[in-house]
C-alpha cells in the first residue's frame, strides 16, 4: 500500500486500493502514473491485464469534478472493453461518485443519450460515439482528459479516421493518453499531430513466458475438432478460450462441445449485447470452463484464472496470435497455449512463426481419441453445414474406434462428406468428424507439409 501512496494518487482512489487489498502497482502503474498526474501526454506500450485502466483513470479521478459536464473520454475498440473500463472506474471512482457511462453500439441510442446528460466520463466505442456527435447529442467541449485504449486494434478495425474525427472535437487544451500492444507507424504518426510532447513508455509484456508453454499438433482436416473434445475433457484446472476466425466456426464449435458435453460458450460480434454481457460473466465465475471466441470479441478481455488457450483456428494475422496467448499466464500463474494444426492451417501457422521469431512452439505427439458426433450448422435457407462451409453437405458416416494421429502427407485424400442436397424430413444433419469443420476441400500440401515453405519451413516448426 506504501508503494501506491507514493504514486501520488487521491485518497479516494487509495482508499479503493486498499479494500481490494492491492499490495504492489504493476509496472504500468509504477512508470505512468507520475507522468498522468503531472499533466503529460503518454504514449504506452501496454497489453491488457497489465493495470492500465488504474493508471489512465488515475488523473481523471483526481480532478473530474461530479456535474460539470464530460471531462474524461476513453475510447476503445470493443464493446466488452468499454463495458469493462467502465466498470473498473466506476469501482477506482466509488468514492467520488462519478457518473461514468459506457456508450456503443448494439443497444439503444435513445436509452444512451438521457445517460449522456449526467455523464461525468464517457468510455465508448468510435462508431456509436460519432454517431452522437453527428446528432449533436453528446457535447466533448469540456472533455480534459482523452485516452485511446487498445488503439493498435481501433487501426486494425479500421476506426482510424473516425477516431481523428471525435479527437478534433475535443478542446485542445486536453491531456492526451495512448495505450496500444504495439505502436506502428501510423500510431506514431497520429501520436504527432494530437499529442503534445508525447513520452513514450515501453514495459514488459504482461504475459510471463517463463510460465507458458506453446504446443502444436499436428492433425488431419478431419481430425481436429475430435482432438479438441479430447483435450478438454482431460482433467485441467482453470478456464479454456478457444479461438476461432470467423463467428460461424466459434458457433459450430460450441453447438458441438456441448453437443459432447462440453460445457461452453460461444461469443462474437454477431450476439446482442446482453447475451455477450452474460456469456462472460457465466464465464468469468465458472459458470461455463470453456468459450468459444474470435479475436475481436476477445481483444481487450482481462478475465482472471485462464489456464488454456487452443487455437482451433489459426490466426491469418500473427499478431493476433499474440494477442490470443496473452490471455493466459498472467501474474505469476501457468498457462498452456495448443494449437490445433491441419492442412488448411499451414499457410497461417507458417506466417505466424515467421512474424514472431522469439516463439517457442514445440511438436508434441498427439494422444489416442474417439471420434465424435458433429452436428451441422443450419443456414437461413435451411441447409446445414458447420464452420465456415458455404455449400451444403450430407452427413457422412465414419468409424467411432480410437485412432491416433499422423502428421501430414502428400497422398493424404481430403475426409470430407460428399455434397449434396441437405437433408430432409425434420432431421438434423449429424456426421461424424471426418471433415474440416469449413465444409471444404483442404489444399494439399507440398511433400513437406506447409504449401508455400517446403522444407525449410516444415522443418522450422518441427524445431519448435
């Protein structure tokens, strides 16, 4: 508590401090907070979970008076992450009784602009956020203190220019703070033109590699969403993420986990916000081990006690695998990263590797496991199919005998049920799992493995 005193914070906030019994600032907290409450403009390499919503909303609190308008904005990419920073300040400003109001999309604007009237500090989404502006609903001329949160993603989703939009309708007198993953070119571009001075902080990555393990299978199409049933179900403490790249898929891959009773849950962008809301809270407390995710509705998620991560899709973009990993192994605990590799897999795998060279993914064998019943997704037409498939497809048959996986090879035949004309009579389509869960016919790969690396590139993931 001594070393958050000399921090310089309000009582208020260290008051909060103390009932939560935090004993030591993590090192964001340590190397911003002087620079925030003297006023300077900050840019921040941060990842989520370090303890920067305490150190951005440390000056706000201090000086946000209650009733005098928005005084503090943060914008950030997601909705969850705005109702999470939300969340979170409203605990740091308990004492003071600030209004802090979430504002995003996916939920009435109506409702969000009688909120607006008493709000004291705003976290929003850029999209809803203009959408106010545009409606003059939202008045930003008193705003004292903006951050970007997870402003690396707000590029990715392409929120650039609306950002620079609502950031030209704040006064300039303003205190301007920055908080990304990474800082690229056009981040520090934008650091230029809007902030004042800016000083750069670059910290540790939260996610402590000495405590986690990357591991890697290496599987037919057909065979991957029976090895995730199986994994699992091995006995393991601790929450599951599994990833997925499209929604579909993260929706084929819950129906089916539960399907093999699995407890799970799905969330993406395609939910409303309500169920998304109560997916992570089921998730947060347990209630569910396992949630199946993409990478926008996961980014910016703190959730403690992660123990998994299974990539059952890998990432195209090798920094969301970072971002994906760095949901577990947090604050001193294990954590074990496995990704689940085929065919269709490689291309994305090999980028991976090779975008990020200081990784350490290790082969490991794959154990034995039992095929699996899979149910297929059912589109607006009526057809089924699951993942990403865009065709429709007959159940195929399959043996259910245990069987243990081999690596790829080059007169491997692609296990894919034969199409067709969807089922009738009521039915539900039901399979086997011998397919990849897309529906699709996987490329072939080279005589090596990974299309497009030979060798070398086989061979560099092996050594892994």
């Amino acid at each position: 508590m001594e070393q958050f005193e000399k921090l310089g914070l309000c009582e208020h906030v260290l008051k909060v401090i103390s009932n939560k019994k935090f004993t030591k600032p993590s090192e964001i907290q340590e190397k911003t907070i002087p620079l925030i409450l003297e006023g300077k403009d900050v840019v921040a390499g941060s990842a989520t979970g370090s303890g920067k919503t305490l150190a951005f909303g440390s000056g706000m609190i201090k000086n946000v008076e209650k009733g005098k308008g928005i005084q503090g904005l943060i914008l950030t990419p997601t909705r969850e992450l705005a109702e999470q920073v939300a969340e979170a300040l409203r605990e740091f400003a308990y004492y003071k009784d600030l209004e802090v109001v979430p504002v995003y999309g996916g939920v009435s604007i109506s409702h969000q602009q009688k909120k607006l009237v008493y709000a004291d500090i705003v976290v929003a989404t850029p999209g809803r956020l203009l959408d106010h502006l545009k409606q003059r609903m939202v008045d930003l001329s008193k705003v004292d203190y903006l951050v970007l949160d997870e402003a690396d993603r707000m590029w990715d989703m392409g929120f650039k220019f609306d950002v620079s939009k609502i950031v030209d309708a704040c006064p300039k007198n303003r205190q301007t703070l920055l908080f990304s993953a990474t800082i690229s070119g056009d981040l520090a571009d934008f650091a230029d033109r809007h902030m004042k001075a800016p000083i750069e902080i670059a910290v540790e990555n939260y996610v402590d590699t000495s405590k986690l393990k990357q591991i890697y299978y290496d599987v037919r199409d057909g065979e991957k969403f029976s090895l995730l049933v199986h994994l699992l179900k091995q006995k393991h403490d601790g929450l599951a993420m599994v990833f997925c790249n499209t929604r579909r898929n993260a929706d084929f891959v819950e129906k089916n986990l539960r399907l093999n009773k699995v407890s799970a849950r799905a969330i993406h962008g395609g939910m409303d916000q309500k169920k998304r809301i109560r997916v992570l809270k089921e998730f947060s407390e347990g209630m569910a081990g396992v949630v199946c995710c993409t990478d926008v509705a996961a980014r910016g998620l703190d959730i403690k006690g992660v123990s998994h991560v299974y990539n059952y899709d890998l990432p195209k973009d090798a920094k969301d695998y970072v971002h994906r990993i760095g949901r577990t192994a947090r604050a001193g605990e294990s954590g074990l990263a496995v990704n689940i590799v085929a065919s269709r897999d490689y291309d994305n795998f090999s980028n991976v590797l090779r975008r990020n060279e200081g990784l350490e993914v290790k082969r490991t064998e794959t154990p034995r496991f039992e095929r699996v019943r899979i149910e297929m997704l059912e589109d607006t037409r009526g057809s089924r199919f699951g993942g990403r498939s865009s065709g429709r497809g007959r159940p195929s048959s399959g043996g259910r005998g245990p069987m243990r996986s081999r690596g790829p090879r080059n007169d491997r035949s692609p296990n894919v049920g034969s199409r067709g004309r969807a089922s009738s009579g009521g039915q539900r389509s039901v399979r086997r799992d011998r397919g990849s869960s897309d529906g699709r016919r996987p490329a072939r790969g080279s005589k090596d493995g990974f299309r497009g690396g030979g060798r070398n590139t086989r061979n560099r993931v092996a050594r892994r």
